[in-house]
C-alpha cells in the first residue's frame, strides 16, 4: 500500500479513518469536552465526563501495549520527544478553557457540529486554525518562544519513563497497570457500568487515539520519507487543513488533514443516522463576537500549551507525557470560568 499511494496519503487514511471515529463518536455517543463539564457542574450527571475517562483508560492501554509489543517507539512522538514547560501548561491550558467556554465549543467540538450543519462552528474552525498558525509559526512564534523556553534533559518527560527509572522496570507494563487502574476507578460506580453508550464510545474515542499511534508508527517503520509518529489533535491541524485547501497541488496530505476530514465525514454520518443534520448559522451579532474571540484563544492556548483538549487531554495522556493532566486540568478550570461567566452574565442581563 505504502509503495502504491505513497507515505503521505497513506498516513491521511490512517487520520480519516481513525477520526471519522472521533466524528460518530461525537454525533453519536455525544463525546464532548465542554458538553462534559456542563453536565458535570450544572446537571449533576458525570456520565459524559467519565466516557472521558473510559477513552483515556482505553487509549493508555492501546498506547502502552503497542509500546510493549514493540511496534512503538516512545521517543518518537513529540510529547515526549521534546522538553516540556509546566507554566506554558498551566496558561495555555486556562487559555484554551476559557476560549472553549466563550466560543461554546472546542476545536474537535466545533468540527463536530459543523458535520451536522452547524455554520456558526464552521467560524470557530477557521478562526482557530489561523490563530494557531500564527502562534505556531506567524508573527507571535518568536515571542511565544522566549517566553516558554521548553526544559532541557535527556530522559523522557512521562510518568511511567519516569517510575521507570526509579524502580528498574520496563515502561511499558508500567503504563499499562497505569491504565488499567484509570480505567477500574472510572467505571467502578454501578451506573457507569450500566451505561453501554458511555462504556463503548469511550472505547472507541480511546481506540481511535491508539490506531492514530499504530498506523503513523507503521508507516515511520515501513515507509522512505520521514514520517513523524503522531495521533489526533485539533489546532494546527486546523491551520493545516485550510492550507491544504488553498495549496494542495504544492503540498501534501498529512495525518492532521486526514483527521480533520475524519471527524466531519463522521460527525455529517452520525448526524444523518440521528436525524439531526440541519443547517444553522447565527443570528446574534454579540454570539458571533463570542465565538470569534473565544476561537482565537484557543488557537493561541492550544499552541502553547502543545496540544487542545484532545491533544493533549488524549493523544499526549496515552502516552503518560507530563504535560498532559496538567494541561487537561487547566482546560476544565478555564472552561468553568468562562462557563461561570457566561452563566452569572446571562442572569445579571435578565
């Protein structure tokens, strides 16, 4: 397949068919960060927040499994191949929070009702995807550097890399009893256990991440060119997809492309099956506003902090990188103060 299609439309299947689903498990299952939260903090259901913990339970397990077997290579994926830096963590993460409170969704969230005809989302996606390359790469990158150098050292920033070293024992049955202890806390209480829809599409999100690991490291292993080892993430691959648009004769397909486009073919499939698709667009120039300005903080907070809530709440958490639950615990703080916000305003106004 790799000498037929070459290396980069290879890896893009990989992202489609891994993110499409992401996309029915968003349309379907209802997967969501923010709707996660709001749930928890303002519906006393934790049912959505512990599918959460399901998919990163599953994702730690794939993810450690492949390690343990071999097939890949933890210094490969940048979360652990680079340093790291806790306060880009810390104020990235809040940032991005906080975007996704203000713009009513996340990066993944907003690709995910744009499959089911949302048009308001479809200006989240292009905001975000710009504010991201401008932090990644445009005028703010230079500044954005100075002000988060990444840490220097040799060993792995992860935490069963780290046990690792203390104890003398392999990583990888490390991070799978890491693992398999997230996923026994998560669905310990008896109406976890009874909810099929949030056992299963936890799974699938988890496995979703793993397969994205699985298939780039093949094709790293397998293939010529240079291929980096990557999984699902929605930020730069935002800026990368809308590049791709308007340059695809001069550039080529890569696993974020393929994820983006995964995640809006299954979330306009699951839409169809639900009976949900319809067109909406906004109709409130102060929402419009709010999403604007919320989708620029999250591009700008998903490239410091190195990953948005899927990005580093998943892809980087199945790897046990540090960064990672640092990172997903300031998103949840900064999501519940723009979420508070917006609530105590709404109140206020009326």
């Amino acid at each position: 397949m790799i000498e037929i299609l070459g290396e980069p439309l290879v890896v893009a299947l990989i992202g489609l068919l891994s993110g499409g689903l992401l996309g029915l498990a968003a349309r379907l299952g209802g997967f969501c960060t923010l709707g996660a939260l709001e749930d928890y903090f303002y519906s006393s259901s934790d049912l959505r927040l512990r599918m959460w913990g399901v998919a990163i339970g599953v994702a730690i397990l794939g993810t450690f499994s492949l390690i343990w077997a071999g097939w890949l290579d933890a210094s490969g994926p940048a979360y652990l191949a680079q340093g790291w830096n806790p306060w880009a963590a810390v104020l990235g993460g809040l940032v991005f929070g906080y975007g996704t409170a203000i713009s009513g969704n996340c990066g993944f969230g907003a690709l995910a009702r744009l499959g089911g005809g949302d048009l308001r989302s479809f200006v989240i996606v292009l905001v975000t995807g710009i504010a991201a390359y401008v932090a990644l790469s445009g005028p703010l990158a230079e500044l954005r550097v100075w002000m988060f150098p990444l840490s220097d050292g040799d060993a792995l920033p992860g935490l069963a890399h780290a046990l690792s070293r203390m104890t003398g024992l392999a990583p990888a049955p490390l991070g799978f009893a890491i693992g398999l202890l997230v996923l026994t806390l998560v669905v310990a209480p008896r109406h976890v256990r009874r909810s099929g829809s949030t056992l299963f599409w936890g799974a699938v999100v988890g496995l979703a991440i793993t397969a994205g690991w699985a298939g780039t490291a093949w094709v790293a292993r397998e293939g010529w060119e240079a291929v980096p080892i990557v999984s699902h993430t929605f930020s730069a691959p935002l800026g990368d997809t809308i590049l791709y648009a308007m340059l695809a004769s001069g550039l080529a397909p890569s696993f974020g492309v393929g994820s983006v486009l995964g995640v809006l073919a299954g979330a306009f499939v699951g839409s169809l099956i639900k009976g949900h698709f319809r067109w909406e667009a906004c109709d409130d120039p102060r929402e419009l506003r709010r999403q604007i300005g919320g989708a620029v903080l999250m591009g700008f907070g998903a490239v410091v902090a190195a990953g948005c809530s899927v990005g580093q709440g998943l892809s980087a958490m199945s790897l046990l990188a540090f960064s990672a639950p640092l990172t997903l615990v300031s998103i949840f703080v900064g999501a519940y103060i723009g979420l508070r916000q917006l609530i105590v305003g709404f109140a206020s106004a009326e």
